[in-house]
C-alpha cells in the first residue's frame, strides 16, 4: 500500500502545504526571473484539459480565435484614462531594442483591451459587422509583488475574449452568457468547484469597465480565489479609440463592448479546492490521465497491463500505461497518488492468476479487487461517481463555512477566522467596504437575495460576500 508523501500539513500552513504539493506533484517551478513560473508537463497537462474544455464552450457562445500582438505601443493605454491608472502600478515597458532606445516605448500586454480596439476600429464599419465576438489564448504579464505560482505571477497563461455589440442590451447579456454558460458552466461541473457568481462592487471593478461579474471559489482554508471575470465596457473604450459603425438609420454609433478571461490560476484554485493530506485530487472530467493501469512486477503483469491499456483507451478513457517496473512499485504510487490520478489499476503475478485487479481510487480514498473484464464497464460509473463527489464536498464546505451576519464587525470576524460572510450590502456599503479593507478583508462580489446575480449595485435586497482572498 502507497504511505502518504511529506506534506506539511493543510492544518499547520496551508500556504506551505500549497508548495510542496506544487513541488513534489512536479506541477511547476520558479522560474529565473522572480514571478515567473516554469509549468512542467504534468502541471501542463491540466491547463490543457483546461484550454480544451474552455475553448469549445467559448467557440460554442460564437466567438472565434485571434491573436494580437505581445507589445502594445504605450500611447494606446493612455487613451483610457481608468483603465491605465488601474493598470500602471504592474506594467512591464521596453524602451529599449536591437541595441538603440524605442522612439515610443512599449507595454508588455497587460491585457488586450487597448491593442484590440485599434483594430476593431478599423474593421467595424457597419451595423453588418455586428456583433464582434474574438477571443485569444495567450500570455500576459503584471509585474507582481507578491509572487505565488499559479495565483500570482508576472507572467502566467490565459483566455481574454473582446466582442463589440450594437446595443447595451446585447453586449449586457454576452457578458452574463458568457459568465454563466461558459464559466460557471466549466468551473461547476469540470473543475467541480462550487463558484459562487456575482457582481463586483465599483471599487472591484474592472479599470474602465461599467460593470464586473465575477466567480469566487472557497478555497480548503475558507479563503476565496476569483477564478474567472466577466466585464460590460459599454463604449468607453469605443470612445477612446472612436470605434463606431453606421446604424440602419444612417447614423454613427459606438458600439458597446465586452472583455472577459479565465487563466492558470484555475489550476491554483484546482489544487486548494481539492488537493488533502496525500496530494493533489484531479476531477474525473478534467484530468488527463483519469486512469493510470501499473505493472506491479514481472513480465507478464507488463504484457497485461499494456493490452488492458489499450482496451480502456478505445473506450473512450483517458489511460496513462505505467509499466516501469524497474522502479519501485511504492515509489510510482506514491507518485500517482501526489498527482491526484482518479484511478489506479494495479496488476501482478497473483492478480494475473486470479484474473482481477486491485482498483485504488484517489478522490474516496480505498481499494478493491475486481474482474479485470469488468473494468471497461465500471471505469466510467465510478469516474461520475467521484466527480460528484468533490463538487459535493466543495458545495458542503461553502454553505458550512458561510455566516449570516448584520455588522461590519461579525463579517470581519467570519473572514479572519477562515471562513465566509454573508451581510446586506445596504449595511455595508461604501464605507463598510473601506473599513473591512484595512483589516485586509474584501467584498468579493454582491448576490441577490435567491443567490442570483443582481442587475445593479444597489438593487433592493443584495448581499455581500465578504472574505479574506488569495
């Protein structure tokens, strides 16, 4: 039986528990410069599925990939007065290239909403052309202070999808669709992370954007991660860079736009949401290899393992063969059970003789022996089975470690003590949002009283979700 790796302890420092999974689960390093990450195979592997599952619900929701330039030329940001200052503390900017000074420096993409207006404007001319639905997978870099991999890096992995509509109406609701079909969509039921969709408050909100729709994720320390954004721009971008088209009455309008993204801080969130004592816990749906079929010893175990390999992966399961029996057979659990693999099938000479398997599941936990004919048939059951499973215990720790209180008080104490607080934005408010801040707690988003996602900032009856986040 695989013994449980060295993890510091959740209990003890979650943070340094964060790491050496990180570490160990070989997911990702440092990289030379600070901020900067190296994302290993395996880690890369998740972003994959990740990139995968999201691009062909974004695809889905009509919009199509692009991809625009990693310099953009300074100018630019500056034609959007918010959305400049909001972006200036973290910008990269080259002055300097091929040996001689830029006679116009250039930001290292922040962010694209500026570079892709230049081209919206000139690609728009009528009502024709509308919507505008692009989407890009890219990379992009803020200069962080406080570094962590996957949370917070300098450089990390994206989506940022920008659209242009003829109405405020219209980009409104491609925003919401976008938040709740395409997001919450992948987020609940592929990640099994029970997101909680809300709006930003106006000091949450997106630099230049009119409105925000936000998913927050608790994490295993009560602790929230904004996992995904959804941002109307209305036409302030539209009238920085005079984006416009020719209506069917003959008249020149802005358009009303959208910017929305998800990025390699899922696969944070996918590690404190899921990872335990042992190590990482990957959803059935997500993971990339759900099955891993192990050769325990002997030539014959290796033969078997490799046809059986071959048999779940024509049926549709997603397999990684492990017939390295030259390495330890503890050690290679051990590794498995690190890397959160669903499922483990291990076969040796007495299992051959018996013609079963012993099936070690990562998300319940325990083994069984079963008919090694049986295994294409069971697989499938039991990856659903524990996929429900962790989307239940994600959904159970919210609602456990969510408080209902009526002071600016109470909700500081619920944050503080690791956990989430709910209290009527009309009690709060402005203020109260500033005076939780200086305790290093945030409003993380505002819902409605049903838990829907309200239709303005003060509508009647909103609540705040206020928690400390990462």
């Amino acid at each position: 039986m695989a013994k449980a790796p060295v993890l510091t302890p959740q209990a003890e420092d979650f943070p340094r528990w964060y790491q050496d999974l990180i570490n160990k689960a070989e997911l990702a390093d440092n990289g030379p410069v600070r901020g900067t990450m190296v994302i290993r195979p395996y880690g890369y592997g998740l972003w994959e599925r990740m990139q995968q599952e999201m691009d062909a619900r974004i695809k889905d929701a009509g919009a199509q990939n692009a991809y625009f330039p990693l310099f953009i030329p300074q100018s630019y940001l500056t034609k959007e007065a918010e959305h400049v200052e909001g972006f200036a503390p973290e910008l990269a900017i080259v002055t300097h290239g091929g040996g001689k000074e830029l006679d116009e420096p250039v930001v290292v993409r922040p962010t694209s909403e500026t570079i892709i207006n230049e081209y919206f404007s000139k690609w728009v001319q009528s009502y024709r052309d509308l919507p505008l639905l692009i989407n890009q997978w890219a990379n992009v870099v803020r200069w962080e202070m406080r570094p962590r991999v996957f949370l917070r890096t300098s450089e990390f992995l994206w989506q940022e999808g920008h659209t242009a509509h003829v109405t405020y109406e219209d980009a409104r609701d491609y925003a919401a669709r976008i938040h709740t079909d395409v997001y919450g969509d992948f987020m609940t039921n592929v990640l099994g992370i029970d997101v909680v969709l809300g709006r930003k408050t106006a000091k949450e909100r997106f630099a230049g954007a009119i409105n925000t729709l936000t998913l927050e994720g608790m994490m295993g320390d009560g602790k929230a991660l904004q996992l995904g954004t959804s941002h109307e721009l209305g036409t302030n971008f539209a009238k920085a860079f005079n984006t416009q088209y020719l209506s069917k009455e003959g008249k020149q309008e802005l358009v009303w736009q959208t910017s929305w993204g998800v990025s390699t801080r899922m696969v944070g969130g996918l590690i404190m949401s899921h990872g335990d004592g042992n190590g990482l816990r990957v959803p059935p749906r997500l993971a990339h290899v759900q099955v891993v079929v192990m050769a325990i010893k002997g030539d014959e175990a290796v033969a078997k393992v490799r046809e059986l390999g071959a048999q779940l992966k024509a049926a549709g399961l997603r397999v990684f063969v492990d017939d390295r029996v030259d390495t330890p057979f503890g050690r290679r659990a051990v590794d498995w059970e690190l890397k959160g693999v669903p499922v483990r099938v291990e076969i040796g000479p007495r299992d051959l003789e018996a013609g079963t398997a012993m099936l070690a599941r990562r998300i319940p936990g325990g083994k069984e022996s079963v008919q090694i004919s049986d295994l294409a048939a069971l697989l499938p059951k039991v990856l659903e089975e524990d996929q429900e499973q962790l989307l239940r215990e994600s959904r159970e720790r919210r609602i456990a470690r969510t408080s209902d209180v009526s002071t600016i008080e109470e909700a500081a104490e619920a944050a503080i003590a690791g956990g989430w607080a709910r209290i009527p934005w009309a009690d709060l408010g402005p203020e109260g949002e500033a005076k939780l801040a200086e305790q290093s707690v945030s409003v993380r988003c505002l819902i409605a009283e049903d838990g829907s996602v309200p239709q303005a900032d003060d509508a009647p009856g909103n609540l705040a979700i206020v928690a400390r986040s990462y």
